[in-house]
C-alpha cells in the first residue's frame, strides 16, 4: 500500500485514515505524544479518558473556533521543550487550532488532574489566540463542554 497522499478533483485524501482536508474537524478533540512511560502509563491512560470523554460529549456542540489540543507527555524519549500550553498551527480554512500541552507527570499529582488542568488552560489559550486576531470574543461552548467533561 503506497503512503502518498492522493489528490482526487482537489480534494486531498490521506490513504492510511481516509480522511479528506475537506472534513470538518470535531470542535474539540483530543490527542498525544509519549514520550516513553516512566509512571507505568499512567498519564497515558489519563489523556486516554479525557479524549473518550471529550469523543462522548461533544456532539451537537458548535464553536467559532475548533480546537484540537496534543498532550506531549514527557518520559524516556520526550520532554517538552516548554511548559504549560501553547497555541501551534491554525488552519483558517477550517478554523482549526492545534494547542499543545506539556504533560509532565509527577508524584504529587494524579495525571487525571494534570491532563483536566491542562485541557482548561488549552481552551483559555485558543480563546486567548482567537480574541487577538479579532476571530471570536469568547468560546463559551468549549468552556462548557470542558467543564462538562471535567466535572468541575
């Protein structure tokens, strides 16, 4: 199987997931990068929830600006090369934000609450990023959806 991306009536179609650059991506949506476990997989399995849960509750929710938030666990291989969160590529075709997170796991905290702490402050961030280039005043449907998800 060829791992070109195909171009169909400028369409492009990636071949492995199938998706088109013409989907509309999930208003929010989860993602990671491990960095080889060094808590035995724990914050792994925290972001793991979150996403599910994120997947679970956010159908029917629109936003003026779609965020998908890629936690970099730190481990082994990886460390973040910056803390807390960060505002990455923004697709304006699609008013998709990539956020990133810095997950750094430590003992004095569960990664179910770091990974919660860190999906709030990504979502303050891309509306932060948002209100700068005048795109939304505010994201109130990601702010809710987040503390549906979160329980907080």
């Amino acid at each position: 199987m060829s791992s070109k991306i195909t171009r169909i009536s400028s369409v492009t179609v990636h071949p492995v997931t199938g998706r088109s650059d013409e989907d509309v991506p999930p208003v929010l949506s989860i993602g990671a990068v491990g960095g080889g476990a060094t808590d035995g997989g724990a914050a792994e399995r925290a972001v793991k929830r979150l996403g599910n849960a994120v997947m679970a509750a956010r159908d029917g929710v629109r936003s003026p600006l779609n965020v998908n938030v890629v936690f970099q666990i730190a481990g082994r291989y990886l460390t973040p090369e910056f803390a807390g969160v960060r505002a990455g590529r923004y697709s304006a075709k699609q008013r998709h934000l990539l956020v990133q997170a810095a997950l750094v796991p430590a003992e004095i905290e569960h990664p179910d609450s770091q990974a919660r702490d860190l999906l709030r402050a990504a979502v303050a961030e891309a509306e932060r990023w948002a209100q700068v280039r005048g795109l939304a005043d505010s994201l109130p449907e990601l702010h809710a959806l987040v503390e549906r998800v979160t329980g907080e």
